[in-house]
C-alpha cells in the first residue's frame, strides 16, 4: 500500500501537495491505467528472468503520462539468482527518471549485490490497536481482522 501511494505521489504532476488526485497522471493511476507505472508479481512461484527482461525493456523507454516510471517489485525474495542477475545491470545504471521498488519480508534472500545498490525502508507491525485507529480514520472498521 506504501509503494503504490509513494508511486502514486511520484507520478503526480501538481507543483504543490503530491499526490494531488486531480492531474492526467493521478486520474490514470487511480484507475489502474497509469502507462507509467508497473506491478511485477511472482509467475507461479518466482520471478523470471523473462520478467525481467521485459522490464529492462521498457525502463529505458521514456515515461508516458508522467516525468517519471515507477517499477513496484512484489515478494522480490522469490526472484531467481538468474532474474535478480539481470534486474543488476537495471540497477547499475537506472535512467534518471526510473524509481524500482523492491518489496520483501525477507531481505536476507536477496542478492547482496541488489541489496548494496538499494535504500532499504523497514517498517514495523502495527499493534492492533495502532491498525484500528489507521482503519478507523479511514472509514473502516474491520472487527473480524482482529
């Protein structure tokens, strides 16, 4: 959820308060056709080097609707050594205007040689009622979650 409202803010094009909800950019990201943004999920049960490849081919493509492209790497553990050899030679050398994400639980599965050329943001677990606060604000009170 992070990643996407990260993204979402990257890819706006208002001067002010990103993400505004209102720019070309916003409006095709919150329907789910930003040109600009991609989502790589495991195929079966890890990521492919094909799925790779097919992103180090759009990533040098410029953006589309925004000035930048954001790349969110789903359960980025399950990469193949193979697929996370070929994301380094992407991370070696990104175009200024490509952002990748990479999202784990488990860091300690990933190539160090990914892990070196990456920022890592960790985030802890919510206590229970810290989730029920968030869920609240947002007008939803999910009791059965609990």
């Amino acid at each position: 959820m992070f990643a996407r409202d990260f993204a979402k803010a990257m890819l706006c094009l208002n001067e002010g308060v990103k993400p505004c909800s209102k720019c070309t950019s916003c409006i095709k990201f919150e329907g789910q056709n930003n040109p600009d943004y991609f989502e790589i999920e495991p195929d079966g049960n890890s990521i492919k080097i094909e799925q790779m490849r097919s992103m180090q081919k759009t990533v040098l493509e410029k953006p589309i609707a925004s000035e930048r492209k954001v790349y969110v790497i789903n359960n980025s553990e399950l990469m193949t050594k193979e697929a996370g050899n070929s994301l380094l030679k992407t991370l070696e050398e990104p175009p200024e205007y490509v952002c990748i994400i990479l999202i784990t639980s488990n860091a300690n599965m990933l190539l160090n040689t990914i892990k070196s050329r990456c920022t890592k943001i960790s985030f802890s677990k919510l206590e229970t009622e810290e989730l029920k606060d968030i869920l609240s604000k947002l007008g939803t009170t999910r009791e059965e979650h609990f």
